[in-house]
C-alpha cells in the first residue's frame, strides 16, 4: 500500500503508481493490469485506476484487448525507431531555438543534473538516471519560443516514457558516452555556436542512443538464433 497523497487526485496517483512500475520494469511488455488487484493495492475503487489505464492507453504505454484486458504495450522496434527519430528531430529544433535565451543560471543548472548523472554511473540506477536526463534537456529546450514545437516534444517524451528505462537498462554502457555527449552541448551553448549546430547535436544526441538500442537487441537475436537453429 502506498501512502495516501490527499492532493493528488485518485486517478493520477493510479496512473502514477502504474507508471512507475512499468517503466522499472517490474510491470514488462505483456503484463496483465488487473485493475481490481491495482484498485485493492491502491485502497481505491476500480473507477479511477480505469481512467489510469485509458491515460496510459492513449500514450501507447497500455493496450487493451477485449476479452482480454489491460497489458503493458509490447515494445514494437519500428515504432521505437519512429518515436525516437521524432524526437531527435522536435527536440534537436527546441534546443537550437532555446539555446540563446539560456541563461547563466539555467546552464549551470544543466551541469549540476548532469553531475548527479555522472555521479550514478558506478552503481547504476537506470530509473532515476532517466529521469534526470529529462530534467536535464527540459533546462535545455524549455525556452522555446514555438509553443508548437515544444508540444510535440513533450508529446514524445510521453510517448516513450515506458521505454526510456529500458533503453538505458539494455544499453548501460552508453550512459556514459550520454553524459559526455551532454558536457558537449553544453559547450556549445555557452560559445554561442550557431542554433542550428547546436540542434544538429541534440539530435545526433538522441539517435546514438537510438542506434545504440538497436544494434544491442540486434545482437541479442542474431545470438539467440546462433544457440537455437
């Protein structure tokens, strides 16, 4: 039972609680929500932790079946591929438009998210290491003027909130080149580089990432068909 939050409203504190656990992993691709065992847990009706699950439905983390129920979505590659090369293209553009209204303050505020991530390189913590690298590249991209830009990187944020943690849990060595990746664009940014160099990189940024994911779950297949013919 998790503690009882009087602010926030039921049906968030489900869609939280849901969240969280899928994108620890502890709910992977294909588990069952049962929503009277959620509700149960939760100490609340089934009601709201239904509005959890059409929340997440509707950001691809959910897919419900009839007769079947709620699962955690499946990871399908072309649509992380599509997602992520999005992404790379809405942020990259949010970032070059933001980087010269950043302020002293806000870049100094990046490097420290950054420091914390370094600093959880040694006993890696793929949850909190994702979620400070949003808290870092929302420093970085939230001064963008074009508000419809900078819809459509939330939107992709959202959209791949239940496998952020697993790309950095699959692929932990690329946290490292991450952060460093990170130290650079930040250099950027403070020698005034052109906006549009500065998007190119937080778009290469994005995609090695990507590509790192990929080429990963490609050798774990080519591995497994090599062990069984």
């Amino acid at each position: 039972m998790t503690d009882v939050q009087p602010h926030v409203s039921k049906s968030t504190r489900a869609y939280e609680w849901i969240r969280d656990r899928i994108a620890g992993r502890e709910f992977g691709p294909g588990y069952r929500l049962v929503l009277g065992d959620i509700a149960g847990e939760l100490d609340m009706s089934v009601v709201p932790v239904r509005e959890a699950i059409r929340r997440l439905e509707a950001e691809g983390l959910v897919t419900f079946e009839h007769n079947v129920g709620a699962r955690v979505a499946l990871v399908d590659e072309a649509e992380y591929v599509y997602a992520m090369q999005t992404l790379g293209v809405v942020e990259g553009a949010a970032t070059g438009l933001a980087a010269p209204l950043l302020t002293e303050d806000e870049l100094t505020r990046a490097e420290a998210v950054n420091a914390r991530m370094i600093a959880l390189l040694d006993h890696f913590d793929a949850h909190r290491f994702t979620q400070l690298n949003q808290e870092f590249h929302a420093v970085l991209f939230e001064r963008c003027t074009n508000p419809h830009i900078l819809d459509l990187v939330h939107r992709g944020w959202n959209r791949l909130s239940g496998l952020r943690d697993s790309t950095f849990s699959y692929v932990p060595d690329r946290s490292r080149e991450s952060v460093a990746e990170h130290t650079e664009i930040i250099a950027l940014i403070r020698a005034g580089a052109d906006p549009l160099e500065i998007e190119l990189a937080a778009r290469n940024h994005r995609w090695r990432t990507m590509n790192a994911y990929l080429a990963a779950r490609h050798h774990d297949e080519t591995t497994s068909r090599k062990r069984n013919p």
